[in-house]
C-alpha cells in the first residue's frame, strides 16, 4: 500500500512540472510569441551564484540575444545545430512572498 502511495505522489509530480512546476500560483505579467535562432553554441551564464554555468543563446528576429540559461520547455538543445524556432515568452509576477527566489521570473516554451 505505501508502494501505492508514493506511485500516486510521482505521478502528481509528473503533471506539476509539465504544466509548470513552481510557476503555477503566480500571475502572468506579459505574453509575447517570439522566433528565435538557436545559435548552437553552448556558452556560460551568470546568475546569483559566483560561478558561471553553461546555457545556450538565441537571436530574436528584432535582434534581440536571449541567452536561455534555464532552457525551454519542451525543447532540446543540440550543441553544433543553428536552428530557428517559435517560443512563447512569459514573464510571472515575482513580486509576492510565493514567489521562487531561485529561479528566472521568464519561462520560454517551445511553440
């Protein structure tokens, strides 16, 4: 039965990260649909912590460079392969005490 149980739990896990994990809660700022060229080339990041950690970048077709350092959903990254790709862009409202403090208030999904 505790077998059972903990089945019950991942499953729940399963579907909270594919719909959005810790950015279900929070309210959405801004939508924009974006295409985007994956440069291929994977590069290093910097966020809260000292060190650099690895990402990839895009160019949007404004100009725009994103450097995706927690990826996109949905999408695989292919070092050595340029692509071009349609993402949706949301940007959550960070401001409220539920609000993640460890990761980006943007999340990309592959469109």
């Amino acid at each position: 039965m505790k077998y059972l149980g903990m089945t019950v739990v991942l499953l729940g896990s399963i579907g909270s990260a594919a719909a959005g994990g810790p950015f279900d809660h929070l309210p959405i700022l801004e939508k924009n649909r974006l295409t985007v060229t994956i440069t291929g080339e994977r590069t290093f990041c910097m966020g809260m912590a000292p060190q650099p950690f690895p990402c990839f970048e895009g160019i949007t077709t404004s100009g725009r460079k994103i450097s995706f350092d927690t990826g996109i959903s949905g999408y695989t990254f292919r070092e050595g392969r340029k692509e071009t790709i349609e993402v949706e862009e949301i940007k959550y409202d960070f401001s409220g005490p539920a609000a993640p403090m460890d990761t980006s208030s943007i999340r990309y999904v592959l469109k």
